[in-house]
C-alpha cells in the first residue's frame, strides 16, 4: 500500500516492508519455520498457513526493527540468512535483550539500543520507542523495557507499529500526541484456552478497531493470520472496525 511517500508491504505475523526513496525498514522479520520446528507439539500445533513470502536478504533492509524477543519477532533463522548474504543492516532492539544479536554474531556498532521516550534518528526518520505491555509490562533492574512500541516519523508520514502488544492506560493519549497517519496493530486477541497452553495474548479485534476510532487513523491488521491456532479471521477484524466506526486495511503477504 502507498502512504504518502511510503510503500508499505507485509510480510506476515508482525512483519513489514517500510520503503521510501531513501531507506528500507523492516519491523520484525519472521522468515523462516524455525516456530513450526521448534514448537510444535500436540497441544500447540503451529502450522504455518502460509510460506515466507520471501528471504530477508531479498529485501536488503537498511535498519531492522525488533520489538521483543520472541522468535516470530527476534527470529535467529531469518536473521542469519541476511548476514550469511553478506548484508549489514542496523538493529534497533530494546536494550535489555541486546545481547540475543550480539550472540549472533551482530557487531556492536550495527546495535542501537532502544530505550522508551528516547528518539533514534536513522537516515530520513525519527524512531520513538514507547512502552508496551505485552501482557504487562516488563522491565530489567535499570527500568529498560523488554518490549517496545515504535512510533516511525518520515518527512510526510507517520506510523505506529505496536508489535505484541496490551492496552494500558495512557496509551491512546500518548499516541494522540503525535500526528499519526497508521496504525499497524495485532488483532488475534487472547483467551484462557490459549493462555494455558502458553500462547501469550495480544489486543483484541475489539480493542484494535476502538484505539483505530479513537484516535481517527486507519489500522492494518496483523499477527492475526500466520498459525490457525493463534489467528482471527478477517471477518471478525472488520465486523468490528464497523461497529466501531474505524477503517482497516487487510495487506496479503509479499513484495
């Protein structure tokens, strides 16, 4: 999708091409199968439901953004296979799990640690991590958050990119500060079911389209289609952007 000057492509789960003229930016690449791999079992069995739509490498990104830790967001599998392309893109990452792209490999000057309220300017945008609960809020012994919200500012545009995320007071008030054109918002949802076998929650449909109306920015749906066990359907999501008088934009995976 075009936004402004921005070209906007998914990628899957929390996974996004953000492109201008200038810069590549992709938020949490998951690329690979290692989740179906590595954790499959009877009680939770992730099935992609679709293929990576293409190799990290393939996209050449100038910065990669992660939000947490967890492998379909901080993804060893698809991050190597750049490197081994030979490619050096920076990582914007909470400073507390810093170290899992040390480990891989990653040279400390290719890390910039992201800390909450603090902006990071790269190329021809303004990053501004916020906090983000996902489900509650998690921090080390020096009060820096495991997982980040990013607020991306371009010359002409605008995004909000929540990664896993919870509401939590304040939220809605800190985005309504800023002049945003986008909301890119996970729409699964949560349930105990889920939450005993470990799968930890995100917003709901409900709660994605209600931030969507308070704020009057549209939203794109996500990590709400990859694994049938984890999933809401895209008739849900837009029953509720209705009721709630939001707009949400459905992207299909791909470049």
């Amino acid at each position: 999708m075009k936004l402004s000057s921005l070209e906007i492509k998914y990628l899957g789960q929390c996974g996004f091409l953000i492109e201008t003229k200038k810069s590549r930016i992709v938020t949490d690449p998951y690329l690979s199968y290692s989740v179906d791999r590595d954790h499959y079992c009877e009680q939770t069995p992730w099935v992609r439901l679709y293929p990576p739509p293409c190799r990290l490498s393939e996209i050449r990104p100038d910065v990669v953004l992660i939000s947490h830790e967890h492998d379909d967001h901080l993804n060893p599998e698809t991050i190597l296979e750049c490197l081994n392309a030979g490619q050096d893109p920076i990582f914007v990452i909470p400073a507390p799990i810093r170290y899992m792209l040390t480990d891989l490999g990653i040279s400390d000057s290719r890390i910039i640690d992201a800390h909450s309220e603090r902006p990071i300017v790269i190329g021809d945008c303004e990053i501004v991590p916020i906090p983000c609960a996902h489900t509650d809020f998690h921090l080390d012994e020096g009060g820096a958050f495991f997982e980040l919200s990013y607020i991306i500012k371009f010359p002409d545009a605008t995004v909000f990119f929540g990664g896993d995320m919870s509401m939590y007071d304040g939220l809605c008030e800190r985005l309504s500060r800023e002049k945003i054109d986008l909301l890119l918002l996970p729409c699964n949802g949560r349930d105990d079911e889920r939450t005993s076998k470990g799968i930890i929650g995100n917003i709901t449909e409900t709660e994605a389209a209600a931030l969507s109306a308070d704020l009057n920015v549209p939203f794109v749906a996500m990590h709400h289609d990859l694994y049938a066990i984890n999933a809401c359907s895209e008739d849900t999501i837009s029953s509720a952007a209705a009721s709630a008088g939001a707009e949400v934009i459905f992207l299909k995976p791909g470049l």
